[in-house]
C-alpha cells in the first residue's frame, strides 16, 4: 500500500468537490472491500480517498412515490439483509445475504459492487437484470443511467472521473411477478464461475407476458440474453420449455464457437443449467 | 532365507496410579490462541530494527544481464539493497546435503539465471516496510527470456531447455537431477504369471502447506560479541543454524536460532531458505535487527509445494485377488530447485507400497526440475501421490476380477501371524491394526448396504496407507530427537527441546510423558521456547515423529531425572530406593502416598542444601537423552526398513456429485486410524482432523494453476481452492484401533499424516462408484467432473477414464506407448 490521504466529506457536495479538485489521484471509497485489497497489492494507488461512509443520504432505503426501491449507493449488504422488502425485492436481500463471507457482507455496499463492476460479482448481473438503474452525481450535474448500460463491453463502468453513484433504484413491484437470481460457486465465499437472473411477468392467463435473462461471469460485463427472453414471451411454459431455454441461453451466450477452453465449455453448461433452475424458481414465485 | 529380527521390550514400568498418557489432557497451547496473545514472527519487535523486502522474478525463466539497485539506494528511509552479484564468492551455496549433490544449487538471489516465477532478485532494508517496497520498484533488472517448461514430461526431452546450468548431476546436466529406483522380486516373471495386470496413467497436483503463519524471520546480529540471532518460523531450528552458519561461513556457536509461535508448517518451513540468509546478511551489514516476512503471494511461488508426479502404474494379480507385483514408472517434478523433492519419492514409495507386502517391485523415477515453484515435503511425504494410483487400480482390478472392493484389500492387507514381520520392500511391521481398521471403516460407512442399494450419483470408496513415524532419509544417516529436562527448585520442570511445536501440542504431550514418569502435575511442567542456544540437538518436527522419537526421549530423560529425585530420597528418608514411589508431586515410601518428600524439597537439596545430597551426589537436577530410531538406510534395490514404525489408515468416502454442476459433496466419511499408543486422544483426533481437510483440499480443488509462461494463477488465498471450514463435512465417524508399537517404548506411531494419505484415493474411489469416471488426475474440480459426465453421455459408455478418454488428451494410452525411463542399470553408481 501507497501512502494516501483520507477525506471524509460529510455532504454529497462536498464529497463531488473534493473528487473534482483532487483530480484522477483521488478515488472515493465506500466499504473498500474491493479497492483496499488493490491497494494493498498496488494495483491501485490513489493518493487521497474520498470516504463516502458519512453521507447519510447514499444510506438506507425508501419506496418512490412512484413505488421504485431506491437503495443508497453506500448502503452495506449487512443493511440489505436486515431490510423488509416486500415482494419480489426481497430477492435483492436473499443475494445480499449469500455473497462474500461476513466482513465483507458487513462492511461491502451495494454501490461498490456496482462500480468495482467485476463480471463475477452478483450485484452488477442482479441489477441488469432485474431492470435497475443508478444515479451519479459530478461537478458536471447529476444522471440516471440503466444499470445495462452502466457497465462498459470491456470491463468497468461508463462512469467518468469524479462522478459518485449515489442511489440505485429498483423498478416497482408491478415490473415482475417472480425473480430469481441462481449462481454457481466452488466454495461457498467464492465469487461466481456463472450466475443467471430471471425476471418475468406473468399476464392474466399465466402466459409470460414479459422477462428477462441475465447472464453475469460470462463476460466483461453481464450479458442480457435478449433472444431466449424473447422466446419466453406469449406462452406457458412446462418444463421441457424450460429445458429447451436453458439449451438455448446456452447457445445464445456462449456457442460452441467461443466455448474453446475447458473452463469456458464448463461455464456453457452452467449457464444452460443456471437458466434452467432461475426461470423456474421464478415461475414458481409468479405463479403461487 | 529367514531372518531373526529384534524385539524390543517395552521400557517403561506398569502404571500405579492414574495416568495422564491416554487422556484428552486440555491443550496447554490453546489459551495463548484463542486469545489472541500467541507470538508469532511477525510480532516480533527488536529495539532499532529495520524492515526488508525482496524483490521478486516476474518470469519464469530468463538470462538474467543486470541488477542495478542504486536507485534503491537513494529512496528515503532506504538502509540498504543486495543483490546476487554482491554475494558471489562471499556466501556459499546450500542445498548439498540433502540432496547428495557435491556443490549446493541453492543461493539467495538469482546471478544469472533465473529459474522460476518468484525467485529472489534483490532485496532492500529500510526504516519502513513500505518505504522497502517502495524501494524495489525502482530496482532496474535487465533480461533476456527464456523458453519456459512446465510439464515435467517436456523436461526429459533431450531438445528441452535446460534450468540448472552448470551444475553436475549424476546423471549429467539435463532437467533430470536425480533417479530413483527398486528391484525388489522378479518383475518379469510376475508379469508372466499374472492373471491380470491392470495399468494406468495418472497426474497428481502440487499442493500448498498454506500455513496461516507466513514464512519469515527477523535477524539480529550483534556487531560486538560477532553473535548472530535469528527468530525465524521454521519446523527445525538446527537445520536452520547448522546451513545458515555453513551459508554465510561463521561458526555454529556464533548463530543462534530462536522460534516464536509457529502457525503450523505441515513440511513446507523444514529447511533453511533464502530469505534467513538475506536478513542475516544484512543484519550482519548494518548491525541492526531485520524484520524480514513473506507475503502470501511469495509464500505460494518460493515456499515448498507438494511435488507433482506423472505415474505409469501397473497392478499384477492372480485371479484370486492375490497382488503379486507393481511397476511404475514416474515423472517427479521437483520445480526449478529443491532441497527434500528427491527424497519424497523414494520415501513416498517405499513406504506407499503399504499396507500390502507386494513381493515384486520394480520402480523407475526421473526426478526431474522444471520452471516452476520449488517442490518438497508435505503432509504425507509422497505418500497421498502414491496411494491415489496404486488404491485406484486396486478398484479397477477389483472390478474386473468381480471380487467387492473392500474383499481384495482385505485379501492382500499385511497382516503376519506373528510380530515383527519384514515385507518384502523390507519395511519391518513391529504390529499393525489395518484388517481390522479396513473392517471397521467399512461398517462405519455401511459399506454393504450402500454397494447393494444403488442411488443415483451417489458412491462409495476406500482408500488404505500406511505411514512411516520418522523416518532416515537416503540422503540423511540419523533420525533423532532430544529432551533435557530440569527440575526447577520449587518443585517445577522445564522441558527442553529443539523440536519446534507447530500443532502438535508438544506443551502438551510432553508434560503429560513426564508427569506420569516424575510423578509431577500436569500444570507443574513447562516446554523452554526452542533456541539453539539452550536446547539439546534434535532434528525438529516433521515425519509424524513427535510422539514416538520426541516423545521417547523425553521419557527416556525423565526416568533418568526420576532416578536422581529417588536416589535423594532415599537418602533423606532412609529408605531403599526400590521402595520408594512418585506421585502427587513427591517421592514416598510406597503404600504412603500422603508422606514423603515433596519434589520441591528435592530439589531444594540439589541447589542450596547439598549437605542433604548423597556423599558422591553430583549436584544436579537436570537430565537430558537422546534417541535415534533403530531404522535402516536404503538398499541399493530400493528396500529397507526406514521407519520406525507404521501407523495405519483405513478411509472410506460417500459422495454425491451434483449431475448438473459437477460438484462433488462429501456426505459421509469413515476413517480407522492404528496410531499406537495415544499420549493424548484430542492432540490425535485434531491431527486426523487436519489431515483429511488436507487430503480433501488435495483431491477436490488445491492445485498450483500455471500458464504456459510459468506464471502462478493461484497464488492467492482468493484464487486458490484450498477448502474451508464451510466446504468439509462434519467428521464424526473417526476410530483408533491401536496396535501398540514394540519398537517404541510408549507404544506410539505417528499421528500427523495418517489422516492425509488414503483421502484423494477413497474419494476417487466413490466417484467412480458414483457415475462411472475414473479419475486419473488430480483435483477433482466441479469443471472437470462436469466435463466427464458430458463426455461420458456423448460416447454412450458406462466407464469413462478421465482425461485420457477425453479427445484433447495427448498423452500416451497404452503400456506399449509408454515412455522408456531413461535410467538404465549401465553406469549408474548406486547399483
């Protein structure tokens, strides 16, 4: 580890000024799950931080008018296992509480994940996923951005230097009628080899009116399988449906042509099976 | 020919009174760990003592030009920067002794030539470890790379790049540094008269000790008295002092080894290594201490490994299940240096060959450098490499000869009429429980029930060993341990030893020897820190010796201290000394075990009332012994009996694998264990307890991941799959069978690696049982048990070996493609 200088700003304001002024040496940190452990390595050498642990607002949660969850940036998984969300926004609890060991759930944030944006984190696949978005604040003003396209092709996050993500909001309980989020890991604090979100909305028959599939770990960044949600919609599904949309998420995300190493034949094969098991936990929940 | 061989009665007098041997005594180390107050080497703390850090090789292998460290030298707070330039012709290469190389191929830094990823290139001392690390980066190091090997099988080739240059192997300068070799029977002839011969190609992985205490030392030499101290986290504090001394060329009595807490080694901290040489050269420099500890990443690339092996195995039956012969051949990669990797192989062979006495032997090894971590001693010595083949073709013959798994071991299992009973590979059996732990296991697991009542992806596997307790090494003609003991004036003992306790609960054990001989309490006796200054020469903690060679001299030392404290009795009280007894922390008359003479007032005659002594007493309470075991160097045909004695381990495993995922879960586990005599029930389990996560480790998810540049992909604790907590099932089904050593005179076998050996085997072993793949290299991973299966459903089969039923699987299939080893019997001296 470099030397550094701490900085703990106790206003958003404060805190996008003290970023803006200090330029590309300064990095802000929230948990430090992630950056204090490059730190340590010297991958990353920033010389100031930016704390923002003691910004009240980017803690905590609240339901929009308009019904969103919106979730402070700097809000701990530790936080999220403890919150009361109803419906189907209690998966975001359920994915909280089995990632990472205990100190990292404790003092890890749900925004950090997000930025740190490591294909093989949960957070960044759950929030494509499940149609969320984020909010940045910077000298240049503040945006939203969908969270699909928060993350870069290439690995990172589209967000600029300076520029804080501050809440990230989950849509209303009405967007889904059942979610799920399943992952594969070797051992239990492992981050994941493959992980896949399902969210769907049943109509008034039972048919999928609408859904989603995202493949997190395949790629730099999660991956939405826009064809095998596609071919969910309008139908019933049994279980051989099932199975037939997990073969094809398989072809879809990593076809044969790109599975050449071993390691990325394994994660095909997850990823039929990780489909599999989320569209139907999913439909489970919608349906009962 | 019939050979009579010795049998040693044991020493020690029946027990009067309740004993502490055999008890689960309370740790005496545990307080100091829970809370939190243990030290370890990187609490140490010495008035002025700087911090160094070494700068590392980023490639595998490479013409090394130049160092230039001036910059170093001009960063703030920097002390001071070396080099392997600095060194040439000033420090001595090690390496030679244990190796029975004439020139040692070991040196602090890299001069020119680097071998693997991690080896040492510079290092710098500053006030500051940061203000150090900041130093090395901007160390200037100029070279020219080098083609990389990493397969061993590539380092045989004779157009494959040579690592060690320069230095003269018996065998000439090839990748090859050493053979190994046994002749024991006619191997022709078995082959001949078999009824089936069962042969595989297996790969075994390189494993990490992975002890949570890191590597390190902090080095202190005082420029006055021209004293070398050094605190170092090492299991042998003498090997340390005798090649640190012979390294930097000063006498033995001016270097003086120290060990604080050591967070276990489990093989991998039994030798000296360059970072002692580096702190202590500089501290010699400077005259100023030297903190000077690895990080994890460093540990992982420079530490010792698990050596890998290649092995062509072949298994000789006759119908009736009768093993008649084994031949292999091996591929032993010891990486790009190595102190102990020749010696694993011809240990974990030898000894691996048990628990059957197979009649015909015949092994040919390459022993062989490549461009990767050093390779040596783990947890097991070579033994889990060897029983993973040898168990699995044990099944596989069992299969084909359609006789139950379980029904061939016991078949061919040692098992004499009478004690002691010499094998054919020459080990010498003093008694063994493996029958009946064979037997015992089964049932623990259900055995019959579960082979009968098949449930999908769900089975059943064995695995058997036998464990040396200490062993002589080919290259090392001694095997011994040392205790001093000192009855303190108030009636306590301090325990002297340079056997460092690094889990083995020495504290422990060894009050609980010397408070049945003595008569002391528990609580009363003491274990002195190991410092080469003050304890009696030993050879330190490895090779499950601890309780029987450790422990035997301290018996031993503590019945000639038991002489002295009754020979002053008797004179006190005058009485006979045959009538006296010891216990409650006195000498009496026996019958009286509320009078006599308190050990306290004993010893208070010895020191400040020697009017009260004996006439021609010689004024003293310490007594010291030393035991070196009754074992045999190896033969030139491979056979000898070279340890002790043979602890035994029988492990049976329930799986289940995941079809979908391929992870393999240990749902049930059984382990029979003849550890002897048990000091301490707890102190034993916990071993066993730690071997099986080891072994667990071993077959499911450890292994050193390199690219095909040289390059370290698991030198982390993130990337490395060693196994928590989280991942083990709960051990309950866990039996001692004791078969009591005659050998030793307590009784005792080795504890620490029985529970290590057979795990990769019986896991292998319910695999197959469980979905028809057969496992021939190691880990296990959920990615390649997945792989198997699709492989498996693809070609419509049953079986399936793994990988070598896989299309991308290069090597060779059959016996008749099977490499020639490339020793022959011409000009080899050891024949």
């Amino acid at each position: 580890m470099k030397a550094f200088t701490f900085l703990a700003p106790e206003a958003l304001d404060e805190a996008v000024a003290l970023l803006d002024r200090h330029g590309r040496d300064a990095r802000p940190i929230a948990g430090g799950q992630s950056l204090l452990l490059a730190m340590k390595d010297r991958i990353a050498r920033p010389s100031v931080l930016v704390s923002l642990a003691g910004l009240a607002d980017l803690r905590g949660w609240r339901y929009s008018p308009s019904g969103e969850l919106e979730i402070g940036a700097a809000t701990t998984y530790a936080a999220l296992i403890s919150a009361q969300f109803g419906g189907w926004h209690g998966e975001i609890s359920a994915v909280a509480a089995d990632l990472a060991d205990r100190p990292v759930r404790t003092m890890g944030t749900i925004g950090g994940a997000l930025c740190q944006a490591d294909p093989r984190f949960d957070m960044p696949a759950l929030a494509v996923g499940l149609g969320a978005s984020v909010d940045t604040a910077s000298a240049g003003g503040a945006r939203t951005i969908p969270a699909a396209e928060l993350f870069a092709a290439s690995g990172g996050t589209v967000l600029g230097p300076g520029e804080i993500l501050t809440t990230v909001r989950f849509p209303t309980l009405g967007a889904f009628s059942g979610v799920a989020f399943e992952k594969f890991r070797q051992r239990v604090f492992d981050a994941a080899v493959v992980s896949a979100v399902c969210g769907l909305r049943l109509d008034a028959d039972a048919r999928v009116a609408d859904a989603r599939i995202v493949l997190g770990a395949v790629a730099q960044a999660p991956v939405i399988a826009q064809r095998t949600g596609r071919q969910m919609t309008g139908r019933t599904l049994t279980e051989h449906d099932i199975a037939e949309l997990g073969a094809a998420a398989m072809e879809e995300v990593l076809p044969v042509s790109q599975a050449m190493s071993s390691f990325h034949r394994y994660q095909r094969e997850l990823v039929g099976v990780l489909v599999r098991r989320a569209i139907t936990r999913a439909l489970d929940q919608a349906r009962s | 020919m019939t050979e009579t061989l010795p049998r040693t009665r044991r020493q020690t007098n029946p027990p009067a009174a309740r004993k502490l041997v055999g008890q689960s005594m309370p740790r005496k180390e545990d307080l100091a760990l829970l809370t939190g107050t243990a030290r370890f080497i990187d609490d140490i703390r010495l008035p002025g003592m700087l911090y160094a850090k070494i700068l590392r090789s980023s490639t595998a292998h490479a013409r090394l030009n130049r160092v230039d460290t001036s910059k170093a030298l001009q960063q703030p707070g920097v002390h001071a920067a070396l080099c392997g330039q600095d060194l040439l012709g000033k420090v001595k290469p090690w390496g030679d002794m244990m190796q029975d190389l004439l020139v040692g191929d070991h040196f602090p830094f890299a001069t020119d030539k680097i071998m693997y990823e991690g080896q040492e290139i510079a290092a710098v001392v500053a006030d500051t470890k940061y203000q150090a690390l900041d130093a090395l980066e901007v160390i200037e190091v100029d070279y020219d790379q080098l083609p990389v090997l990493v397969d061993p099988e590539k380092a045989i080739s004779p157009d494959a790049p040579v690592i060690q240059e320069g230095i003269s192997y018996e065998f000439g300068d090839g990748n090859i540094f050493d053979r190994y070799r046994v002749r024991v029977g006619d191997i022709e002839e078995t082959e001949r008269g078999a009824d089936l011969v069962v042969r595989q190609r297996f790969t075994s992985n390189r494993q990490a000790g992975a002890a949570l205490d890191p590597h390190g030392c902090v080095a202190s030499y005082d420029s006055f008295t021209g004293n070398l101290t050094i605190y170092s986290s090492t299991q042998s504090i003498f090997m340390v002092r005798d090649i640190l001394a012979d390294t930097l060329q000063i006498p033995r009595n001016r270097v003086r080894v120290i060990v604080p807490d050591v967070g276990a080694g489990f093989g991998s901290k039994a030798q000296m290594f360059a970072h002692e040489v580096i702190a202590s050269v500089l501290s010699m420099q400077l005259g100023r201490p030297v903190h000077l500890v690895l990080g994890r990443g460093e540990i992982f690339r420079a530490g010792t490994c698990r050596t890998g092996q290649v092995r062509y195995a072949e298994l000789f039956l006759k119908r009736d299940g009768r093993i008649t012969g084994y031949r292999d051949y091996v591929v032993h990669n010891c990486g790009a240096m190595s102190l102990w990797g020749n010696q694993v192989i011809h240990i974990g062979t030898n000894v691996g060959m048990l628990p059957y006495p197979i009649p015909n032997v015949h092994v040919d090894a390459d022993i062989v450098h490549t461009n990767t971590a050093p390779a040596g001693p783990l947890r097991g010595f070579g033994i889990p490499q060897m029983i993973f083949a040898k168990e699995q073709l044990v099944d596989v013959a069992a299969e084909q000869l359609g006789i139950d798994p379980l029904e061939l071991r016991a078949r061919n299992v040692v098992r004499p009429e009478t004690f002691p009973y010499r094998t054919p590979m020459g080990q010498v059996i003093d008694s063994t429980s493996i029958y009946d732990c064979l037997h015992k296991c089964g049932e623990a697991i259900d055995w019959e029930r579960k082979r009968a009542e098949r449930v999908p992806y769900e089975g059943v596997g064995l695995g058997v060993s036998m464990k040396y307790t200490s062993c002589r090494h080919p290259s090392f003609d001694t095997d011994l341990s040392a205790v001093r003991l000192r009855l303190e004036t108030d009636g306590t003992v301090t325990i002297f030893s340079s056997d460092v306790s690094h889990g083995q609960s020495h504290a422990t054990f060894l009050a609980q020897v010397v408070g049945d001989v003595l008569g002391v309490g528990f609580e009363k006796v003491n274990l002195a820190q190991p410092d080469s200054a003050t304890s009696p020469f030993g050879l330190g903690t490895f090779a499950s010796r601890a309780a029987a060679v450790l422990g035997t001299a301290c018996r031993q030392a503590a019945e000639r201290l038991r002489e002295k404290v009754v020979t002053i009795a008797a004179h006190v009280l005058e009485a006979s000394p045959e009538d006296l007894e010891t216990g409650n922390d006195r000498v009496y008359v026996r019958g009286l075990p509320d009078s006599g003479l308190y050990l306290e007032n004993l010893a208070s005659y010895a020191a400040y009332r020697t009017h009260q002594l004996p006439p021609g007493f010689e004024p003293t309470l310490e007594s010291v012994a030393t035991y070196d075991t009754p074992t045999e160097r190896e033969a030139p045909d491979g056979s000898g009996n070279l340890s002790v004695t043979y602890s035994s381990a029988a492990h049976a495993a329930h799986v289940r694998v995941d079809p979908d995922t391929g992870r393999v879960t240990v749902v049930d586990y059984a382990m029979a264990h003849d550890t002897g005599v048990v000091i301490n029930p707890l102190v034993v389990e916990g071993q066993h307890q730690g071997g099986f996560l080891m072994g667990i480790g071993m077959a499911l998810g450890e292994d050193y991941v390199y690219d095909e540049d040289g390059h370290l992909l698991s030198a982390s604790f993130k990337d490395y799959q060693a196994p928590y907590a989280t991942e083990l099932p709960e051990l309950t089904k866990i039996y001692e069978i004791p078969a009591p050593s005659l050998t030793i005179p307590g009784g005792q076998k080795g504890a620490g690696e029985s529970g290590a050996g057979p795990v990769p085997a019986a896991i292998a072993n319910a695999v197959y049982d469980a979905t028809g793949v057969r496992f021939t290299a190691l880990p296990i991973t959920p990615e390649r048990m997945l792989l198997a299966l699709k492989e498996k459903e693809r070609q419509g089969v049953d079986t399936l070996r793994f990988p070598d039923d896989m299309p991308d699987f290069t090597g060779p299939r059959t016996h008749q493609e099977w490499p020639e080893p490339t020793a022959s019997d011409e000009g080899d001296i050891l024949l």
